[in-house]
C-alpha cells in the first residue's frame, strides 16, 4: 500500500550534504501480515495495493500505490488546501495565518512525510495531488510567526483550569516543544497512518543529527510534541464540560480498543483546578490514532467551546509514541 521515496537514515555519522536526498525504504516494524507475502517489490519496499473510492453512486474502486515523499515547495497549494478545510491546528470556522503555516511545513524537506499516488514502476508521484501529511514543527523556531502566535494565544485562553493553562505556558515557551500538523483527505486508507507517524519519529531522529543548519539541528531535539485532537462529547460530558474545567496531567491506564471503536478508555486525573476529571472513554474522537495517542499523553485538557464538538490538546513525548506504534496498528490497520 505505501512506498517511501525519503532520505536514506543510514550512516549516522554522515553529514547532511553527503547523503542522498532520499531516504530510501526503511519500514517501520508492525505486526505480521499474511498479506505481506507477497507484497514487497524486489528493492525491498513495499508495494501493495490500496483503494480509493472515485464513483458516488457505484462507488467505484480505483486500486493505487501510495508512497510517502519528502516536503517540497511545490506542495505548498495542496497543504494549504488541506490546513484550510481541516481543524487539526485552530478551531473549525477560525481565521489564522493558515499560508504561513503552509510555507514552513512545504518547505521543511527535513521533517514530514507528504502522501502521493506512486507512478507506476518509478520513484517519482502520479502526478503533483497532496493526499495527506504528517510533519512536526519548532515552536521555538517559529515562536515569532502568526501562526505559531495565533496558535498560542488561542490554546490558552481556551484552558479551562488555570494549572492547565500554567502548564501550557511552560510547554510553549521550552525549546524542545513542537506541534504536530496533520491533515489529509477523508478517503485515504487509515492502515498508512502508522507508517506516518513511525516516519515521522524517525524524521526528527534523523534531522538532530543530520540537518544541514546546525540551528536546525538544535530546533529538532525536540522531546514533547503538542498535538490538537478534535473530539466530539456525548450529552452527559458537554453538560459537565460547559459547567467547569476538564483537565488530565496523567495519562490512562487502559488500553483504547479495536479500529472500529474510537473511544478512549478510562480517566484521567483531574488537573489542579479543574472540576472535573477528563473522562477519555466518553470522548468520540474523530481520528481514531488521535484516541490511541491520548491514552499515552503525559497531559491532556478539553479546550473549552460550545456544543458537542470540543477540541483536545495533548502532550505526547517521543518515546511514549514509539511504543504505542503497535496499538496503532492493531487501531487502523485493515479486518
């Protein structure tokens, strides 16, 4: 289902200028597949097939490869696109520097992973269609940019417990905190997004050692990544969330179930001064990856807003991520 066309990792100790300008076909690990078999090409990366639906009322299916490729500057239109239709970074409906946004994760070739339909038998994409994308950027290396303000400015004043929001502060103002943008088409297969994630851990492994800049270097060690989850809240929550703080410091202790279910389980204990506990299994989130990295985040809090749709803010370390690839892949990959 997914090819990658990015910078070959190996070689630690090369610089950045000395390496190929892709990262050549490193797979992350995941659970055995049966149909895994049969489904490598003869470099060693993976070829199988994945669908997209392209009819409406038959519903035709239009059998593709898909392949991971580095950010380029040409991308920036398809992730504008994408940032300004999608909700993963400021509330649905807000006006923000969505362009600026788009020019730092277009042009961040050291970091992200950019979806394309793969042509057939070569490296190269289908053609120039941004499907998908999953990057992380510095906050403190754009820590002057609107967006990054505008971003600031209205996660914190939508905390609702003030040990929450002094938390948050302390997170946006470190030099190691980054934010997580991800966007992407609402048919592309769920099974490529742990894949994604796992390039992504391995992107920022491999730019605080190799980045050519050595500022670049410094602004990628990162070790927290702030990550914004939209959550729809069942009738008993919104009435609890409208009258007071929901807030989580510690992760939960249960598992989140199968793909299907997107739920979390279990509580999260309350933050200082909120007044009520954040209850991950009455929360419906609509990635269900996002569910999954919730039951791993060392801090979580329902931002506040009106009716049932509410956004989660959450901070996951590096390391709580790459063990929680395996729940991943038991969430999204395919029955």
């Amino acid at each position: 289902m997914v090819r990658r066309h990015k910078r070959d990792r190996e070689g630690a100790g090369e610089t950045a200028s000395d390496k190929p300008s892709k990262k050549q076909g490193k797979e992350p690990e995941r659970p055995p597949d049966d149909s895994d078999a049969d489904g490598s090409d003869d470099d060693g990366s993976s070829s199988d097939r994945g669908s997209i639906n392209v009819g409406t009322e038959d519903r035709e299916e239009m059998q593709v490869d898909f392949a991971f490729y580095d950010p380029e500057e040409s991308d920036y239109h398809g992730m504008r696109t994408l940032l300004a239709s999608g909700a993963s970074v400021m509330p649905p409906g807000a006006t923000w520097d969505v362009s600026g946004l788009a020019g730092v994760v277009s042009e961040q070739a050291a970091v992200g992973s950019v979806v394309k339909i793969a042509a057939e038998g070569g490296d190269e994409p289908a053609d120039g269609e941004v499907l998908g994308f999953l990057t992380a950027i510095s906050l403190h290396a754009h820590k002057s940019a609107c967006f990054a303000k505008e971003f600031g400015a209205s996660a914190l004043s939508r905390c609702a417990a003030a040990a929450d929001k002094q938390a948050l502060e302390k997170m946006l103002g470190g030099s190691a905190t980054g934010l997580v943008v991800s966007e992407r088409l609402l048919n592309l297969p769920a099974a490529l997004i742990p894949s994604l994630v796992d390039s992504l851990l391995q992107d920022i492994e491999w730019a605080r050692e190799n980045a050519d800049e050595a500022s670049d270097r410094k602004n990628f060690g990162l070790d927290t990544l702030l990550l914004v989850a939209n959550v729809e809240l069942g009738d008993d929550e919104t009435a609890a969330a409208e009258g007071g703080a929901a807030s989580s410091s510690a992760a939960p202790s249960a598992a989140p179930g199968k793909k299907k279910k997107k739920k979390g389980k279990g509580k999260g204990a309350a933050g200082a001064g909120g007044s009520s506990e954040l209850d991950l299994h009455s929360l419906d989130f609509c990635r269900a990856e996002e569910g999954v990295l919730a039951h791993v985040a060392r801090f979580c809090t329902l931002l506040n807003g009106t009716g049932k749709t509410r956004q989660l803010l959450m901070a996951l370390e590096l390391g709580a991520i790459r063990e929680a690839l395996p729940a991943l892949h038991a969430a999204m990959g395919e029955d």
